[in-house]
C-alpha cells in the first residue's frame, strides 16, 4: 500500500520511488493562501527558483540547487548555528503547482505544496499547504521563529506578495525609529 500525501490531490501524483517524509494523516497540516497582482508564470517562475526563497524567507539562510529536483537547505536557528536539510520535487506542474518533501534522515521532516490559480478578474490566488510531524518540527520552530508554522508561513507568503508586486519588502531599517529592524530584501526580475 503506497501512503500519500494530503498536500498533493491524488496518489498517482507521488513518484512510486518517494517514500513521503510525512505520511498522510500522520502530521500537522497548515495552509494559508493570498492573492497577488502576478500572474501564475511570473510567481512560479521566482517560486521553482528555490535559491530566491531566502529573499522571502527570513529565517532560510540559503537554498542550494542540486539538480532539477534536489535542494539543499540551510537555515539558522541561532546567531551562529544553523540546521541542515535536503529536499525533493515529487511533484510538478509548470506555472500551476510544486510538491515537495524532505528526503529520509533529514532533522526536519515535512511535505508541501504551492499552487498558483488565476484569480477572479486579475492576478493570481497563491495557496501555500505544508504538512510536518508534529514534535520535533514544531518544537523546531518554535524554538527558531518563535511563532507557530502558520504564522511563520502567513509572514513568508506575505513578504512574497511584497516582492513580486512592489520589488522589496518595506522595512523600518535606518529610520530612527527602526532600531532593530531588518534590512529592505529587493529582488530585480531579470529581463
């Protein structure tokens, strides 16, 4: 019997040589989704390229592209201490949707899925799904964003939205009431 993943639709989606990193029905599943002023081609396009997800991701150090389906992430958990993981694509539908999980012995176990959807009159409704056991990749992120999963998602999905329709994530840095505030993260679409 294969397990399959709630964050993809059907079974015959997952490759027969996966083996899911969370199992169906086993983990904790949070899922937010916005719409931005993009269309799907453009989102996707920045999403696939796994190394701009930093730009997004605050707490994601980097991400190093192995191959067309393999990833290597690094995140920091502390000034000077990071956790390490390898991911892989089990699932792909140009400018519609990714799926991907975790390979087997990484510290951080989850499954997840982005789907981009033309809205209703213009742009497009960006729906982020994640699955992850639930213990030590919770504790993981508590411990590291000091937020829960979907809070931490609701943040990166929304810095998102600020690249792609403004080019940078607006910030209070250098004003004098920015004290501790993060650098402005811009991203240039190459052309």
């Amino acid at each position: 019997m294969k397990t399959a993943y709630t964050t993809v639709t059907s079974e015959e989606e997952i490759s027969p040589e996966s083996e899911p990193s969370v199992p169906g029905n086993q983990g904790v599943k949070a899922e937010i989704s916005t719409t931005i002023n993009r269309t799907p081609e453009e989102l996707f396009t920045f999403w696939r390229n796994f190394e701009n997800l930093p730009l997004v991701m605050k707490h994601v150090e980097s991400v190093e592209c192995l191959d067309s389906k393999r990833s290597h992430w690094r995140v920091r958990i502390a000034p000077n201490k990071f956790t390490e993981w390898d991911a892989e694509i089990i699932n792909e539908r140009a400018s519609e949707m990714l799926a991907w999980q975790t390979l087997e012995g990484s510290d951080v176990q989850h499954a997840g899925s982005i789907w981009f959807t033309p809205a209703p009159g213009s742009g497009t409704e960006v729906k982020l799904a994640v699955e992850y056991n639930a213990g030590k990749f919770t504790d993981f992120l508590a411990k590291v964003l000091r937020r829960s999963p979907e809070q931490q998602m609701r943040e990166d999905l929304r810095h998102f939205k600020q690249i792609m329709e403004a080019g940078e994530i607006p910030t209070t840095f250098g004003q004098p009431t920015g004290k501790g505030a993060e650098k402005q993260t811009k991203y240039q679409e190459s052309k």
